[in-house]
C-alpha cells in the first residue's frame, strides 16, 4: 500500500470505531496482529493483544470500562517531515 491508501484504511478504521463497528475493525486487520496500547497495568486493556481475538478483547475491555462521550479525529497523517 502507499502512503494514501495506508491514511484511508486508517481512517475507515476510526470510522468504523465511531460507528462501534468492531467486526469492520478485526476483519481489516491481519490475522497475525501485534496490538500495544501503553497504559498502567490498572487499566484493563493497556498491553499487548497478538491476534484478532486478542484485540477483541481490548475493544470489549474499552466497551466495559470508559464512556466516550466525544470520538472526532481531525486530521490522518501517513508522513510528516521533521521541521
């Protein structure tokens, strides 16, 4: 993929995510995944999730434990020349 398709699939992603579209996520992923969210270990999902399913239950954890109350990405950006 290029960098434009790599910011569309990306954002198809976050649209999906908006959505709570979470099948439309897993199925645009590789079956082989290797998802790290940092975070404590007090938060439920921070980690590293290898596989689908795996990232599932990150987004199940997410589902259980915060209220999003606002999910509005501004801006995709697949490459950024430092200043």
């Amino acid at each position: 993929m290029n960098e434009q398709e790599n910011v569309k699939a990306v954002e198809r992603i976050y649209t999906a995510f908006g959505q709570g579209d979470i099948p439309t996520i897993l199925n645009m992923l590789a079956e082989d995944i290797d998802w790290l969210f940092h975070g404590p270990a007090e938060i439920p999902f921070a980690g590293r999730h290898k596989g689908r399913e795996k990232v599932a239950q990150f987004f199940s954890a997410i589902d259980e434990t915060v209220e999003i109350e606002q999910f509005e990405p501004q801006e995709f950006i697949a490459n950024r020349e430092n200043p």
